[in-house]
C-alpha cells in the first residue's frame, strides 16, 4: 500500500514538473502554442442532421456576468442562421467556432440597442472568414435604416482592411451588409429550412417579430422580445422547443425598491416601464403548462441573473419541460425524431 502511494505522490511530481516546464519555458511555450493553433485549426467534425440552438446572449441590457446580450444561433448540416446580435454575443460565436464563412443571414425581430449592436462584428468576422458576398440582414419595416447606418459607420474600416489586405482577400463590396425587408408576418425558405416571422407584442416598440424555425420536422420558435399573445400560443403549441424572453417580476421589484430609495428617478422610471412589454415568467410559466410537448427555455432574462439566488427566483414554478439558459448552452433537435437534447 505504501508502494502504492509514493507511486502516485512520484507520477504527480513528474506531471507538476512537465507541466511548469511547459508553462514557464520558450521551449514549452512553442509546443503549447502550436498544439493550440493545430486544434483551433483543425475542420469542426460534420453536423448531424437536425435543428442545433445555441445561446449565444442570455441577457438583456441589464448587465450580467457572463452573459452576453440576446442572441440565437441555428445551425443544420447545410444552413446557419443567427436571430438577434446582442452586445458580447459575436464574441461566443467565434469561441463557439460557428462556421460564420456560411452564414446565411441574420434575422433581427426588432432594433432595440441589445438585440443590433454586434451586427457590424458579426459582418466583419465573416467577411474576414471568407464569406461569398454580402451578408444578409432580414428584418421588418426599418431593417434598411438600422442596416445602412451601420454601414456608413463601417466605411473606414471596411476601406481599411481591403486596402491592408487586397481585393482579392478581402473584396470591399462583399463587407457591405445587404438588408432584407420583410412582412412582419411573413415566410422564407432556404432549402429545407423553413423561417416564419409572425407580429410579436412589444409595444410601444413596432413592429416587432418573433420566429419560428422548420427544419425535417423539427421546430424552433424564437420570440425577441415580447408579451405572451394567441399568435405566440399558436406558433407555440406545435413546436419541439420555444426559446422566450423573460421578465422576473419579483427581481424587478427588489431593483425598484432599492432605486427608488438611493433617489435615482431615471431608473426608477425605467423599472417601471420594462414591466409593461416583457412577458413575465409566470405567464412563460403558464405557457409552458399549456404546452407540455414543448421545451420552453427563458433568454434574454430581464435582469440577467447574477447569482444562484436570482437563478432560483427565475424557476419559481417551473415545469419538467423548463429550462432556464446560459451563454454557450446548446439545444439539439435530431431529425426524425422527437427529443429535445440539452448541452450545458
């Protein structure tokens, strides 16, 4: 048994020593960095055939750790769309490695800072990745005003780097962004994938969308930011997953409290007023109840949770079919099939 032990007290000793060599020399640190260089290079294995969704912003402007503002990917094996481009949520998608080279657009369900201000990083990664011309920006009424202001702002840049890099690498009309109006209640397909956009409740903010993503039988619906409505339940009721915008009323009031008690009447207004065009998560809480085939997941968490306490808070009356996410949370749908597999 001594044997036994010093063995391992030895094997451990041998590990710490390799490992600070590695850390703390030229030598080690060239090995490291080429080892990693190799992997992040490597060609991501092929995706099998389904609906995946990833979180890539969980929050909303309210600032959290960890999470970045709203943002969902969808991803099959041909197709690679992205609704919303939160603040932070470029950032997970080029950690995540998503193949940007082959995105076939972004869809914004509304222009509210945290649903649009990664868009301009969004467009310069997969420009610079090789992206075959312009990247598609699909949106309702005022998706061309949002899609041109953000390119007059880029025009430097853009300019820039196809200057230091050349046409050939970098062609300067592929880096500007190309906007897609469309009906707020409205169908597009590309291939296989079938993207609805239907009138979300976000009022006075409109329009705003919410959609709902087919792909082989499976069905995604994302709803931006909105209340619960009929429309929502519809889209709602036939779907595998239901990813949803959430309002905590019991946090919101606790932030109310203590703003209004230190003075401050800015925030004290706008605690108010989020109240009137989020859906509280009771109400997701409900939804979920009258959809028990579906899996409802809440993002864009208004305020992001800081904490296990604010976490708790959030689930207060969750269902078996409830999930509450975090940034780099993944949801797989496989096509012919009907489970729902979540990736922490």
């Amino acid at each position: 048994m001594r044997r036994v032990a010093l063995g391992v007290v030895a094997a451990a000793l041998v590990v710490l020593v390799l490992g600070f060599t590695l850390i703390n020399t030229e030598r080690g640190q060239n090995l490291l960095l080429e080892k990693g260089a190799q992997a992040a290079s490597s060609v991501a294995p092929p995706i099998a055939d389904g609906l995946h969704v990833f979180v890539c912003g969980s929050a909303a402007p309210i600032p959290a750790p960890g999470r970045a503002q709203a943002c969902i990917a969808v991803i099959t094996p041909d197709h690679f769309l992205v609704v919303d481009t939160g603040s932070g949520s470029v950032n997970n998608i080029g950690l995540e490695r998503l193949p940007v080279e082959r995105l076939d657009g972004v869809f914004l369900t509304h222009f509210h800072s945290d649903h649009i201000v990664d868009l301009p990083t969004l467009n310069v990664i997969s420009w610079a990745s090789g992206h075959d011309g312009p990247l598609r920006v699909y949106g309702p009424p005022g998706v061309e005003e949002v899609v041109a202001g953000f390119n007059q702002a880029m025009g430097l840049d853009r300019r820039y780097r196809t200057s230091h890099h050349g046409e050939d690498y970098l062609p300067a009309e592929s880096g500007v962004m190309l906007a897609v109006e469309q009906a707020p209640d409205s169908e597009r397909v590309l291939g296989e994938l079938r993207i609805t956009s239907f009138a979300a409740d976000h009022s006075p903010v409109e329009p705003a969308v919410s959609y709902r993503v087919d792909y082989k039988g499976r069905s995604v619906v994302i709803t931006g930011d909105t209340v619960v409505t009929d429309s929502l339940r519809a889209h709602v009721a036939t779907a595998d997953l239901l990813l949803t915008d959430a309002l905590s009323l019991p946090i919101v009031a606790a932030l109310h409290e203590a703003v209004s008690s230190a003075g401050n009447r800015q925030l004290e207004k706008i605690l108010v007023d989020i109240q009137e065009y989020h859906a509280p998560a009771r109400d997701i809480v409900e939804l979920a109840r009258s959809s028990d085939t579906t899996t409802v997941a809440l993002y864009h968490l208004v305020p992001g949770p800081r904490n296990v306490v604010m976490e708790q808070v959030f689930k207060r009356g969750f269902n078996d079919n409830m999930v509450l996410t975090h940034d780099g949370m993944w949801f797989h749908l496989p096509a012919g099939s009907t489970e729902v597999e979540i990736e922490d």
